[in-house]
C-alpha cells in the first residue's frame, strides 16, 4: 500500500498552491535520483525502491530554512542501515532487533519534530496502568490497534507519521548514527511486511509518555496548593508541551465529556445551574490545557 500517490495535476503537497508538476515534482525526482546513485543502482528489491522514492518525496518538497541532509548522505546511510538490517536478519538476532528498536524510540523522544508521532491508544480503549482481568486481554487489545493501523484504517496515521519525519529531517538535528536509525525506522513504515516494528515502537513510546506525564503530574498536584496557581500552571503547560501525546489524551476526553454533557441537556436527561461557559473553560480545562 503505496502511503504518498500525488498525481502531477494534484496541488502540491508543501501548501504552495501550484500544480505538482510545476512546483516540488522536480526537486523530488532529483532527490529520488540521487539517493539512488548512492545506494547503487541495481542493489534494491521492489519494497527498497518504495522506500528510496517516499525518502526522496520528503527531501524533495520546498520548504522554508531548515538543513535537510543531502541526498547522497542518506543515500550512502540508508544502505549503511540496510547492511545492518541484512546482518541481523541473517543472524536471527533478536536482541540487536529489540536495541534498534529502542534506539527508534529514544529518538521519538529527544527528537522535537518526532514528538507527534504517537498512537491515540485511548480511542482504542486501550488504558496504560489499568488493570485488566488478564495479561492476554491487554496484549489481544495491543494486537488490534496495530492490525488496525497497518491496515487501510491507519493510512491518516501512516502519513502524519511520515510528514513528522520529514520536518525531524529538515528542523532536526541528527548524527550519522541517529539517522540510521531513523532511516531504518522510515523503512519499517513504508514497506507493508515490516509495518507493524514501527507501530510497535510508537506504541511502548506513546505507553511511555503517558505513564510519565501521568506521574508527573500527579507530583505537581501533591506539590502545590491553593495558593500557588500560577506556578502550578507554568509547570502544567510544560509537561503538555513536552508531551503532547497527554495534551492530545486530555483534550479528546475533555471534548467527550462536555459533548457528553451537551447531548444530555438537550434530551432533558440533566438541568445545569451554571452557565455552558463555565463547564467548557473552566479552572480544570484552563490548568491543564491553557484554553
């Protein structure tokens, strides 16, 4: 399943406006072009050409500032990471997997552009830290969100995913060894077979913010009181800022409960005493999301 298919008579994906073909497709067929001269002509399957042409698609598109890492360099790097892969699938090296694996994650977090890509596990009903009646119904949950998202159903996903990359690629800095990793990781994404090691990173990542913002912000609460708004407030923002995945989690409860709300009032199911106002930005919403 092709993620990116822009005819050349579609608007250009950068938001100029123009036509495709008279605005990006150029700088995208140079940098697909190069990237494969660097890797070797000759020396890719089917499933590598997909992802020498979706690298070359993110490299190509203009884009204002920023330092995107020239073709050649990721051309040369993208084999470097293939050797890599080839090595450990032929060693059946199942630890080597887990480390990339984890090295993909390190950069979900330290990476600012990468912040985004994350898994709306709750949409799922899929609660970290709850207790379930059974490792096995947490795990068959687990299953189901990544049969979901390699799916067609994930396809939205897949593609914000690889535009967070491609802006981590232009804003973000990385070393030789990073980008291998994320070049590895990009490859896990494009190529169907291999689709769910990259959700499975994204997954313990999103597990892990959650988790630690949760506790985080459970320390906040416990350490100020009434009379400290202001700062409670300043360190609020900031744990939303640093994981948006919890901001995003807050808000699409906040939106249910209050759509909740709505509809019960209007089927006269529950009268309110207080305006609509104060239940949509009250102190709770103004704490915890700014608004």
């Amino acid at each position: 399943m092709k993620i990116f298919q822009i005819e050349r008579n579609s608007d250009c994906p950068c938001g100029s406006g123009r036509k495709y073909k008279r605005c990006c497709q150029g700088r995208v067929d140079d940098a697909t072009r190069r990237i494969s001269q660097a890797v070797g002509v000759g020396s890719f399957t089917a499933e590598g050409l997909e992802v020498i042409e979706t690298l070359g698609f993110l490299c190509g598109l203009q884009a204002e500032g920023g330092h995107m890492p020239a073709p050649e360099r990721l051309g040369q790097l993208l084999q470097e990471a293939w050797d890599e892969e080839d090595e450990i699938q032929y060693n059946q090296d199942e630890g080597a997997l887990s480390a990339l694996s984890m090295a993909f994650q390190v950069l979900l977090g330290e990476k600012h552009q990468l912040r985004s890509i994350r898994i709306p596990v709750w949409q799922f009903e899929l609660e970290f830290g709850q207790e379930y009646e059974s490792e096995d119904e947490e795990i068959e949950l687990i299953k189901e969100i990544i049969d979901y998202l390699v799916g067609p159903g994930g396809r939205e996903f897949m593609t914000e995913a690889l535009k967070c990359t491609g802006m981590s690629l232009l804003y973000d800095d990385y070393t030789d060894g990073e980008l291998k990793t994320l070049l590895a990781a990009l490859g896990w994404l494009v190529v169907d077979d291999t689709r769910d090691l990259f959700l499975f990173s994204v997954l313990y990542k999103t597990r892990s913010d959650l988790m630690v913002a949760a506790q985080k912000v459970t320390e906040i609460m416990e350490k100020y009181d009434e009379d400290d708004q202001e700062e409670l407030y300043q360190e609020m923002r900031s744990i939303l800022f640093n994981y948006p995945v919890y901001d995003q989690m807050l808000s699409d409860k906040a939106d249910d409960d209050i759509n909740f709300v709505m509809e019960a009032v209007a089927n006269d199911e529950l009268n309110l005493d207080v305006s609509l106002f104060s239940v949509t930005a009250g102190d709770l919403c103004h704490d915890l999301q700014g608004c």
